[in-house]
C-alpha cells in the first residue's frame, strides 16, 4: 500500500476518534493537539491493527516515536512493510 493511501486512512481515522474537531496536519501531536488519551491511543492502534491487518506489540511500542502524526504514518508504513516481508 503506497505511503499516501496510509496516510490519508490515517488522517480519517484519527479525525474520527478525535474529540477536538481538529483536522489532522503533518506536525499535529496526538495528545496535545488532537486530545488523544491512553485509551484513544489504545482504540487508534486497534482500528491500526485491524484495518492493515498487523499485530502491534505495545510493549515494544515507544510512544513518543508516534505522538506526531507524520511520525505514526512512519511507524505503520514501516510495521507494513515488516509484516509483508
């Protein structure tokens, strides 16, 4: 799946999880920005998990790689990447 088709799926699922009415940019942080908790966090990783069919191990997960939204689009194409090959 090409970087741009992740990151526009991305972008509505975080929108929609969101409660801050906010669009999602480039630089925007998950929980500063977007009002993301723990458990919006959990719910994004889960609708992640089952939308590009992966299996994220949280303990290996470090948060703060993954609280901008550019950065998180990196983290999931690179976990896609992983898991195809």
């Amino acid at each position: 799946m090409e970087r741009e088709a992740v990151q526009s799926k991305l972008r509505e699922m975080i929108e929609k999880i969101s409660k801050s009415g906010k669009k999602v940019s480039d630089n925007i942080n998950l929980i500063y920005d977007m009002g993301f908790d723990s458990v919006a966090m959990i719910e994004l990783f889960a609708d992640v998990e089952r939308k590009f069919d992966l299996e994220f191990d949280f303990e290996e997960v470090d948060f703060d790689d993954v609280l901008i939204f550019e950065k998180f689009v990196s983290y999931v194409c690179n976990s896609i990447e992983k898991s195809r090959g």
